[in-house]
C-alpha cells in the first residue's frame, strides 16, 4: 500500500524462512508488516522504515529446547542515496532478535 492522503505511510507485508544446523536444526519463520516513507529532494533520497514482526522458530533435534518458540523484534532502519544509484542501508533490530547492519547497494548496470 502507498502513502496517500488519508495514510501517510507506505505498508509492505514482510516474510521469509530460514534455517540453521549444528547441533539441531532451526528454522525460523519470521512475518510482519513495514512502516515507511520516502522522501525526497533534487540531492538526497531517503527511506526510513519500522517494520514489527514475530519469529515462529522450530527446533528439530535432540537439544534441551522447545520444540517451538514464539519471538518479537523490531527494526529501524533508514536507507540513503546522494546521487546516481549509490544508496547506503542502516538497520538495527531490537527484541527477541538483536543485530546491527550497514550495507552498500551498488548500480546493477541497467
């Protein structure tokens, strides 16, 4: 959904699924929904985001853990461009799930 009058922000519906061995294997479902809005000028292009999401996480094994676990996070994140198609992504993610990134988008040469 894009921002309109009524609603000031864009919404996107987020999802994926992962999966982790050692000595059990994870996998991890996480679903949520993003918050954002681009701005813009002549020099600068910048997105910030929300996106609130839960984790379904199933542990397959003979570990000491559940066998299925329910978590929450939430992240913050903005990406930058100052010109061309160079843009820089900062994002931090707080909750049951807690990281730190930067990234570099780089020109995909179309």
């Amino acid at each position: 959904m894009t921002h309109s009058e009524e609603f000031p922000l864009d919404l996107a519906w987020v999802g994926g699924a992962g999966a982790g061995v050692g000595e059990d294997v994870l996998v991890s479902i996480p679903f949520g929904i993003s918050f954002g809005r681009v701005l813009t000028t002549r020099e600068v292009w910048f997105h910030p985001y929300l996106t609130p999401r839960f984790i379904v996480d199933a542990y397959l094994g003979d570990g000491n853990r559940d066998d299925l676990d329910l978590g929450f996070a939430l992240d913050l994140g903005a990406d930058f461009a100052f010109s061309g198609n160079w843009a820089f992504r900062f994002g931090a993610s707080v909750g049951d799930r807690e990281g730190l990134a930067v990234g570099l988008v780089l020109p995909t040469g179309r």
